[in-house]
C-alpha cells in the first residue's frame, strides 16, 4: 500500500490485521496434519501459515434485538453478549452489563451472526483491475485444464474495495475461490474480512483448504476452442477421473513410504492437492449447473471415493434434490441468475426453497463483488420466491442460507455460522429486517471487533485504490 494510504487507515481507527502474528494461544498454523507419521505427507503441510490476529476489542452487550441466531431460532426483545471474542449468552432475559462493556441499544433493529459468502473472488479478480480490463485478473491459470497446484490466495491482492464493500454489507468471512475455466482451477482459501496488508493476515486459522472443480460449458469451450482437450462433456469426464487415478496411485506410494516401505516419492504439487482430497483434508467446490452433470459427477466421487462438499450455481438442483441429500452436498445457489448460457436455461426462482424443502443443504452465493455486497437480499428473494410457490420458510430458517449452511460446507460450523456460546462473535447489527432492500448493516464485528459502523467514518476503513472519490469526502 502506498504509504498516504497506510497513514489514512491507521487514522480511521480501524487497526490493520498483524502480518507474522499468531492466533490467541499463541500458536502457528503451519500444519493440519493427523500428528505422527501423518505430518510426514506432503499434503498435510500447509507452507504459507495463517498470521491472523483479532484486531482491537472490547467486551461488548447488544440490548432489545430481533435475534436470528443462524441455528434455526428467533428471539424478540433479546440480548446479546459478547466477551473475549466469543459469544457468551443469548437471552430475552436481562444480562448484567460486564465491566468496562460497551452497550449497544439494539431496540427496532435486528442481528444476526456474520455473513459468509462460500464463493467469493474478490482479491483475485480484484475491482480496480478487472474494471478497466478483465485480462488483468489473476482468477485463472490458463495454461492447462488440470491446475490442482496453483492456490487462490497466491493471486489475491487484499486492498480490493470488494472486501470493504462486503464488509458493510454484513460479510465477516469469505472463500475466495480460482475460475471456472478449468476441469480442476486450484485450491481456494477462507480468509476472515479484515483490512490487513497481506493474504496470510486474513486467512482464517485452521480453515480446511477446498479445491474449485468445473463442469460443462466452461473448461469444454476454453481449451475445445483452442484445439486442446476437453472439447466435449464426455472429455471433462474423462479428464477427471484420469486425474483421480493418478493421485490414488501417488498417495499409495506415499502411504507405503510413511508405513517404512519402497523410497521417497518424488513431490508433485498438483497429486498433493488431489490426495489431500481423498485423505479427506481438502474440501471439494464444484462449478456446475445441469442435473445430469451433477448425478455424473456424483458417480466420479463414488468411483475415485472422495466427497463433494458443494455444488457451485447447481442451477437444476431443484430436478435431483435427492442426490443432494443421499450424498450429503450442499447446493450453493443464486436467486435469480438465469438465461445467460445453454446450461443455465433451465433455471428457477424456486430453486433454493425446492432444495430446502426436499431436506438438502442450500447456501446462497455471490460469484460477484456486487452481489457479495448483497447476500441477504439474495436469501430474501429466494425467501420469497419459495413462499410465492406455496411454502412456509420462516426468517430463521432462510438466515441459515448466508451464515450456517456456508459455514457447514467449509468445515467451520463448530466455529461460526451461528450465535451459539463459544462461538467466534461475528456478528452484525441490521438497521432493521436483513431481508429488505431498505435495511443497511449498522454494525459489523469480527471476533468481537467493531470492523464496521455505518454511523462512525471512523470505523469505515477502505482501500487505498479509492483515496479521493467523493464517498471519501465526509
């Protein structure tokens, strides 16, 4: 950042995330191995650790709230305590003000937990580049459809105003993810939405890492217009499973060498990734949007025995909800996006709140910087679109669209997604309904830190790249 900039966030009071810190018990994230011979395999390594730090907080009590906890439960006239960082007590009963707390008079507003939005690229497809020319971005790795070895966070660059932006609009944590134009894009990161200077500062300790996988359209017109393969659906098929054979083999040869048997395997940075995976450790996201792609790529995982977490746009979830809940996937959905290519003819308002109703897990998404502003508009004209059609979802329940559901499909659940005690106390304090379009997030915290508040520029840190705009000018 430029050293103008840098002044001008430290003025602002919203302390920048500590590159080279170390999480509260003072430990490195350097592995999230098994332990034992386990830490021996390359793919249990994580070589560019998390430095994440929680900024500045304050013991802080939220009085007189509409509640929706994310985990299914409304509370009128609620309290809402927040201490340490953690959440500690939620009650319609009154709680003591602790010592030196900050009190916030929550009366006509709503809260629920931090927003989390599960298919981000923001950093890596950042605003101030792709505005002018989209051959800027760094989201993809053209060169090969099979890129397992390239990492999202690599090509993040953290002073993107998305980040900001989604931060006003209730957003605490985000997976950012590589392109869609490859059969296997690279492995995404989860990063915590504080202003820091380097990746590493955001990255949410302990997060599993997840692979970004496409299907259809995308990797068969990339690479078929060039003359390369895949050209076809049957070749995107055929790519993967070759893919998943060699992994297997590679981690085997590993396996065998930890156990005391045959010689060091040579590395292989895109095989690590892949094994990573069907040793459970890496999460799969699959950009994917017709039913019988998605019930084929079901028959991959089963066939080279790994789980898919999530399929990404699943525009036609709503023709195989069955699959999603038999294979325990989540459908990560728009609210509306329709129309736009071939494969994405067949898409509902009702998509989400069909899923729903079935009994699978549905998350909503952005994709965009804009709609990543936005998420719970989206969930709100998925609320809606569902209740048109005859079902009866209640605000509790869609909140879990943007705040639990996400946090199941990254492995976070236990940490955050809910207002449940010992959670991480992100949160947000809505000016009012978080489903209309006239509500605005008032407060935004992040492990207990006020990282945002509407009525104090203070407390609105932004990007260097928008030093001088009139929205500055305050």
């Amino acid at each position: 950042m430029k050293l103008a900039a840098l002044l001008l966030v430290f003025a602002l009071g919203a302390p920048l995330a500590q590159a080279g810190a170390r999480d509260d018990e003072g430990k490195s994230h350097v592995a999230r191995g098994r332990g034992g011979a386990g830490n021996a395999l390359p793919w249990k390594r994580d070589p560019f650790p998390s430095t994440y730090r929680p900024l500045p907080r304050q013991d802080t009590l939220i009085v007189g709230a509409t509640v929706l906890d994310g985990a299914g439960h409304r509370f009128e006239h609620a309290n809402l305590l927040l201490r340490d960082g953690k959440i500690v007590a939620l009650s319609t009963r009154a709680i003591p003000e602790p010592a030196g707390a900050t009190t916030i008079d929550a009366k006509g507003r709503w809260v629920t937990p931090g927003i989390i939005d599960v298919h981000s690229h923001d950093g890596d497809f950042a605003a101030p580049f792709t505005s002018l020319d989209a051959e800027n971005s760094d989201v993809s790795e053209g060169s090969d459809p099979i890129t397992p070895n390239v990492w999202a966070e690599h090509s993040i660059a953290v002073q993107d105003p998305s980040f900001a932006r989604a931060r006003a609009g209730g957003v605490t944590t985000l997976q950012i993810l590589p392109g869609s134009s490859n059969l296997i894009g690279g492995r995404s990161v989860v990063l915590k939405n504080v202003p820091a200077t380097t990746v590493q500062a955001m990255k949410f300790p302990g997060a599993p890492y997840g692979v970004k996988f496409a299907c259809g359209e995308n990797p068969k017109y990339t690479y078929g217009e060039k003359g390369r393969f895949p050209s076809s659906r049957m070749g995107n098929v055929a790519g993967m499973r070759a893919a998943f054979i060699e992994a297997a083999e590679y981690r085997s040869k590993w396996l065998d060498y930890v156990a005391g048997h045959g010689k060091r395997p040579d590395d292989d940075l895109k095989k690590d990734t892949l094994a990573g995976i069907l040793d459970g450790d890496i999460r799969t996201h699959w950009h994917c949007y017709r039913a019988d792609d998605m019930a084929t790529l079901f028959d991959v995982a089963k066939e080279a025995h790994f789980h898919i977490d999530a399929f990404h746009h699943a525009v036609e979830a709503y023709k195989i909800p069955q699959l999603f809940v038999a294979n325990h996937t989540c459908a990560v959905v728009w609210s509306d996006w329709w129309g736009y290519k071939m494969e994405a003819f067949d898409g509902i308002r009702e998509n989400a709140a069909f899923v729903d109703a079935a009994g699978a897990c549905v998350t909503m998404h952005s994709d965009s910087p804009w709609l990543g502003q936005r998420l719970t508009l989206e969930a709100g004209k998925a609320l809606a679109a569902g209740r048109r059609a005859g079902l009866a979802i209640a605000p509790e329940h869609a909140i879990t669209w943007v705040t639990l559901n996400p946090a199941k499909v990254l492995g976070l659940d236990a940490q955050t997604g809910s207002l449940e005690a010992g959670k991480n106390a992100d949160v947000v304090v809505w000016s009012g309904d978080p489903f209309s379009v006239y509500t605005k997030a008032d407060q935004v915290f992040i492990d207990g830190a006020l990282v945002y508040d509407r009525a104090d520029p203070k407390r609105q840190p932004r990007s260097d790249f928008e030093l001088g705009e009139p929205s500055m000018a305050k």
